[in-house]
C-alpha cells in the first residue's frame, strides 16, 4: 500500500543563512569528490535534503511544461516560482567552488593517504545512517517488510562495491562521459550511492578530476550536459518516491548507505596503488592509529550536525 504525505509548505528562506548554505553546499561538492562518500548523505545531514529534492524537481516540471505545455510560458514560470532559489543557488555555488578548487587536493588526499581518508569517511557515513532512519514516519507493515527493505539494498550495495575496479581510461569518447556523467550524478540525490566511486569503477575517476583540475573545458561541458540530462530524468522519480513511498524510500537509502561501507574500510589489498578501487578486505596493519582516529572523529562531527538540526527542527516545531 503507497505511503502517501501532505507535501509541506516552508516558510520563505532567511537571507541570514546564505553563508551557511554556500558551506554546506562546499561540503557536499567535496563528498562528491570523494569515492564511497555520496553528497545525497551530506545533504541528508545538514538537513537540506528534501527542500534540494522538491526545488529541483519544480525546475524539472518547468522545463518539462516550456516544451510539452500547455500554456508553456505560464506553467512553466509558476513551476520556477515555486523553486527556493534562495537555497538552490547559494548550494549550487558553493558545490562548484568546492569542485573547482578542491579537485586535486582531494585526489591526492584519497591516493596519498588511503587508509587515513578512508578511516575519516567510514566514520562519517556510518554515523549518518541514523538521519534516514530519524526520519521515518510510523510504520503500517509487518516490521519483516521494512526488514527486507533495508537489508536488500544494503547487500546489493555491498556485492556490487567488491565488483568495482580501479584502472583509468586516459582518452574515454565523448559518449561514454556523457553517459557516465549521467549515471553518476544520480548520486548527488541518493544517499549511500557515491558518484565518485561509481566513475572509479568504470575507469574515468581521475581522468575527470584531471579535467577540472587542468580547466579542460571540452571534456567538462560534456560532462555537465550528461550530468543535467541524468539529474532531469531523475529527480523527478525520487521526489514522487519519498512522498508516496517515504518509509520505504528512507530504509533503502539507509541500506545503501550501510552497504557503501565496503567501500570505506580503511584497510584493503591494493591501497597502495593510486586511485585503486576497493580491494579485499584485511585486518588493520599499520598505519592503525591514524585511521581509528579519523574516524572517530569524522562520526563526532557527523554526530554534532545531526544533534544541531534536530534541536534546530525542534525550535522551528515548537516556534
């Protein structure tokens, strides 16, 4: 049986939180960067998740209508009404500033320094698995059901992260960046799915990085068209899915999440090589303690943000 909600109507966004929004939207342009690390989680965190969803889906509906109609000019400028530009563009600018100046930064942190920054991202999204799951609504079926909805994308996300692979394709044709790109940013809306580790999987990983790093803008506008296509066809799909199948939607974004983990273990054959993907997993050698304590302190930090927008969801509640 659907679950279905009453979309809720939010309160005009305060101008006062626009350095906040250029930061969490830096945040989640440098989670994209990362492989095994989804913006869709960091977006989940610091509570900007469903308002990023329902902007970009009014944005979807608007191009949809200016071509299909009727009265095109009319639907579609009401849709873009109904977009909380306020928020979208701050976290649009903040994503690419992140991008751009953070892409090969965090390229040479992930292969310079793998377990330690795999040991920081394992503390973070395991701790953010609780977000999802706060935000279930009450449950109307058997608790085996919501059971199977968690496990099951938990398990294929781990069986298909130890399938990946970590080579690179030095000269991909454009199709294949347009596709990938298109594959990929479904991540940026699904937490637990990272676009990153889904471009090291088919080889373009450092190929891309390279791109934006070195402002090769022939291979970044094809990636960006590809990118626009993927997120236009859905985004759409997810919005309907988390207001008439919520609880479900949720407990497979926090299966996902769980299963990404395997990406994420700090010790694994291979880690010695650049970029490598996910190799077996070992028992920690050294380093040790570099990587326990990045973890800890990657969950206490994830662990502060969700304490802060609960109290801030329970001011606005009580407000």
């Amino acid at each position: 049986m659907a679950e279905t909600t009453t979309p809720v109507a939010h309160p005009a966004r305060s101008r006062a939180l626009l350095p906040l929004d250029l930061a969490r939207g830096f945040l989640i342009g440098m989670a994209e960067l990362v492989p095994g690390v989804s913006g869709g989680t960091v977006a989940l965190v610091t509570g900007l998740y469903e308002q990023l969803i329902g902007s970009a889906s009014h944005v979807v509906s608007a191009g949809r209508r200016l071509v299909t109609g009727p009265d095109r000019l009319r639907s579609a400028g009401s849709e873009l009404r109904r977009t909380d530009w306020w928020l979208v563009v701050p976290v649009l600018v903040g994503m690419g500033t992140a991008v751009v100046t953070m892409a090969g930064v965090m390229s040479a942190f992930v292969s310079d320094h793998p377990e330690h920054a795999r040991g920081l991202f394992l503390g973070m999204v395991a701790v953010s698995i609780v977000v999802p799951l706060r935000m279930l609504p009450p449950a109307h079926r058997p608790a085996a059901v919501d059971g199977l909805l968690l496990l099951v994308p938990a398990a294929v996300a781990w069986v298909l992260v130890g399938l990946a692979g970590g080579g690179t394709s030095a000269d991909p044709s454009s199709v294949v960046v347009f596709l990938a790109a298109a594959v990929a940013i479904c991540a940026l809306v699904v937490p637990g799915v990272s676009g990153s580790f889904f471009l090291l999987a088919v080889g373009l990983y450092a190929t891309t990085l390279d791109a934006v790093h070195d402002r090769d803008l022939g291979y970044v506008a094809v990636f960006a068209l590809g990118a626009i296509a993927g997120l236009a066809s859905f985004v759409q799909v997810l919005h309907w899915l988390l207001e008439h199948h919520r609880r479900g939607t949720l407990l497979a974004m926090a299966g996902l999440m769980a299963g990404s983990l395997r990406a994420l273990w700090p010790w694994q054959s291979g880690s010695e090589e650049e970029l490598s993907g996910p190799g077996a997993l070992l028992a920690p050698y050294d380093p040790v303690l570099g990587p326990v304590l990045l973890a800890v302190v990657g969950g206490a930090v994830v662990a502060l943000l969700v304490v802060v927008e609960a109290r801030r969801e329970a001011l606005a509640l009580h407000g």
